[in-house]
C-alpha cells in the first residue's frame, strides 16, 4: 500500500484545516488507518484512528472534540478534519496503514502500523 498526505499548511489559531491521505495499490488488505504527529523534538504522537470497513473511530484525548477522522472506500482516501486549532497541533501529521494485524493490538502505537505516507507541515500561528 502506498499512501500520498496532502493538505498541509500555516493557519492561524481557531482556524481549520483539513488533511487528506489517498492509498495506491492494495488497498484491499488495509484494515485501518491513522494519523500521527510528530512535533518538533517531540516523539511521533498518535492523533486518530479508523477502522477501514467499519468506520469505527479512536481519537487522542488531545484532539478529541476538535478532530474528525473519516475514510471513502471508494475513492481511497483518509480525512482529518481539524478545527479550534492551536499552536499546539503544530506538526508534521502523517498517515498510516496496518494491513498486518486484524485485532487485539494498540492502536495508538505507531508500531502497529506498517505503511507510511510522507508528512506534511501543519503550522498554527498564534
């Protein structure tokens, strides 16, 4: 599975943003997927998370409230929709794919995901 993130930019804080990750190849194995963060000189952090058929969501108490996750089976392709941003989101937010492991793994370990896409730069100004 190949995944290209999209969508990055500078917003000011209490803007909105949207993030889009578009999946290649085979995508029938993937079974979720997720956004992370990584600020910087911070660890990667995990932000959110879908399940691929179910739609089945997990959020980062973080984010909660102020993020919305969302998949199109037909089109392929991951959102995150992030609004009342705060210079704290800033980040490089990447996508991920777990096309391995079906159940029973911690989905907020970026370990548990196997394929990556390229970050991209999101700055919140305040």
């Amino acid at each position: 599975v190949q995944l290209q993130a999209c969508g990055g930019g500078l917003v000011q804080a209490g803007g909105s943003l949207r993030l889009s990750c578009a999946a290649s190849g085979r995508t029938d194995v993937i079974h979720r997927m997720a956004w992370f963060r990584q600020a910087s000189g911070k660890e990667r952090e995990f932000v959110a998370t879908v399940t691929w058929s179910g739609g089945n969501t997990n959020y980062a108490d973080s984010v909660k409230g102020r993020a919305t996750i969302s998949r199109d089976n037909a089109k392929n392709t991951l959102s995150l929709q992030k609004d009342s941003l705060v210079p704290e989101d800033t980040a490089v937010y990447s996508c991920a794919a777990n096309t391995v492991i079906t159940y029973g793994y911690d989905v907020a370990n970026y370990r548990n995901y196997d394929s990556w896409g390229q970050g991209t730069q999101v700055t919140v100004s305040s």
